[in-house]
C-alpha cells in the first residue's frame, strides 16, 4: 500500500458537491473524459481540481506565464520538500528554483511526483493489447492546451499527477493502485507568481480503475 496513504490519514467523508455524472455544480467548469485546459493564474489566485465521480487522476503543469522557459521541477519539488509527497502547506517549485505555487487544500494527500504524462508511447508502450493505435492522452491534451501560450512539447516534463497512487515497494518495484477519491475529493493550488497551468482529466484507462471520467475545475481570483 502507498505510505502516502497512512501519512495522510483520510477523515470522514469529502465536501458535499452537487455536481453530477451529467454537470458540473454551478460555477465550475468541467474537462471532458481524456481532455484537458490551460488556465492562467496571477498570484494569490487559487485553482481547485475536483474529481466529481471518483477514482480520477488529473495531470497538472505549470510554466510562468511571463516566460515559458521556465516550468514546474517534480525534482526541485521533491527535494526542496524532502518529500516524495505533497499535500496542503506543499510548495510547488520550478526549474529556476522559485515557487510557482503552494498546495493550500487537498482532503485525499495521494498524488505523484515521478511519472510523466501519458503519451501515445505509453500505450504504444504499456498497453500492448491497443496494436499501436492512437490513443488519447495527457501528454498530447497537455501540448494542445499550452501551445496557445508558446509552450513547446519538449517543455512539458513531469507533471504533478493529481489523485495518481504510484508508489514503490521494498524491491523498487513501482505499483500503480486505482486513485483513492471519492466524489467530491479536491485539490487546490494558490499562485505564488504568474502561471499558466496545464490540467487534464487523465486518459489512462489502468490508471483510471478502467473508466476515464471527467475532472471539474474552478478558479478563485485573489
Ligand atoms: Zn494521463
């Protein structure tokens, strides 16, 4: 099991949320099953990422809005907070080694900082049983979500996978376990600089329990 789990103890149920398999509660925004969006963020604005049905992941990528060379580090992130793991207090760090944004709000403490988005090599790689054929994912919804802001493919490194169970047995053997949220479940970021950030409903079926499911999503303007 992931340690993450026992680190982060979970109590009681998730926020109340009146959004639906159908809609998004009023004043969210919903990213379809095997999509994503790019949002920009100024400082002190906060993003929240809600998995409204469940067993969800979303992959988030922030590059500064001023200078898109400049993009989230998971290793910056996992050093600087001596941690594998965030959570709420968590600071989001870049490759220039300034923070991007801080972790503010989370009711699951289950996310991944080691794996990449998935790309159509991943399934060409991992899901043998697809013959090679095109497949969604969040490495190309990334690239299509940020290219209007000049971010090239290459750019687009590990992300922060929201919700994703990845953890690593005593052997280093990685395990993948379906994501532990329930309806309701969120995850809030507040920026610490001008970003724009990349967000997916992930469209890895094995990643995903075997149903990929849409993501909802708002912002709060400082
Ligand atoms: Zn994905």
């Amino acid at each position: 099991m992931n340690p993450a789990r026992t680190r982060f103890p979970r109590h009681g149920a998730p926020p109340a949320y009146a959004g639906t398999e159908d809609a998004p509660a009023l004043g969210w925004s919903r990213i379809a099953p095997q999509s994503g969006v790019a949002v920009e963020l100024s400082p002190g604005d906060r993003l929240t990422v809600l998995d409204p049905l469940g067993e969800q992941v979303s992959d988030l990528y922030l590059v500064a809005a001023g200078d898109v060379a400049e993009v989230f580090s998971s290793g910056r992130t996992t050093d600087f907070g001596n941690s594998v793991y965030v959570s709420t207090g968590s600071q989001l760090w870049s490759n220039r080694s300034r923070v991007m944004a801080e972790v503010v709000d989370d009711t699951v403490g289950v996310h991944d900082l080691s794996l990449t988005p998935c790309s159509q090599a991943t399934f060409d790689v991992l899901y043998p049983e697809l013959g090679g054929a095109a497949h969604p994912s969040c490495f190309a919804n990334l690239c299509d979500a940020l290219a209007p802001f000049g971010v090239e493919p290459d750019r687009i490194g590990t992300t922060l996978n929201v919700f994703m169970d990845v953890w690593t047995d005593g052997r280093g053997e990685l395990h993948i376990d379906p994501p532990p949220t329930r309806p309701g479940d969120l995850f809030t970021i507040e920026a610490r600089m001008p970003v724009v950030v990349g967000v997916t409903a992930c469209s890895a079926e094995k990643s995903n329990n075997g149903r990929c499911t849409p993501i909802d999503w708002r912002v709060e303007r400082a």
